[in-house]
C-alpha cells in the first residue's frame, strides 16, 4: 500500500517539474525504480539473516519514512526553488520550461 503512494507522489512530482519532457523524466523514473528493486531484492536474504525479520521491517519502515520526509520537503519547500531557478534561466537567457 505505501509503495503504491509514494509511486504515485513521485509520479506526479517528475510530470509537475518535467513538463517539457515527462516522458524521458518517466523512463529514467521506472529505470532507477526497477534499478533499485532488483539491487533490494538481491540484498534483502542477508539482511533477513543479518539481523532479523524484525529489525528487517523496522529498517523498511525507516526508509519509508525517510521517503514521506523527502516529499514533505519538495512539498513544502520545491515550489519556491522552481520558481528561483525559472528566474535564474530568465536572467541568463536560457530557455525556460513550462509553467502550469
């Protein structure tokens, strides 16, 4: 359930910040994304032995965690670096991405 979340937050965060480009922005998303599923699933039979079922999930559950905290911080603060960096390309002259 909190996999299908955070997908769907990140999702629209790379179509909200990438809009001149969101398909690369999607691609490069479900590569990282699968990337980092393999490299987990790989990894998560040692840690199981490692230390536990229960610190397993504990540590899990701090990643995701750490993930809702990460998006608390674009939510809060990634409007206002948008909207810095838009005015940074404006002044340099470079081309600046769409705004909605």
């Amino acid at each position: 359930m909190a996999d299908c979340q955070w997908t769907q937050i990140l999702n629209t965060l790379l179509v909200d910040k990438n809009q001149g480009n969101t398909g690369a922005a999607q691609a490069s998303n479900n590569l990282i994304r699968c990337t980092l599923a393999a490299i987990g699933i790989s990894a998560i039979q040692r840690v199981l032995r490692a230390v536990g079922i229960g610190w397993t999930f504990t540590l899990l559950g701090g990643l995701f965690g750490l993930a809702t905290a990460l998006f608390a911080v674009d939510y809060r603060w990634g409007a206002g670096w948008r909207q810095q960096a838009l005015l940074e390309a404006k002044m340099d002259g470079q081309r600046m991405p769409l705004l909605v």
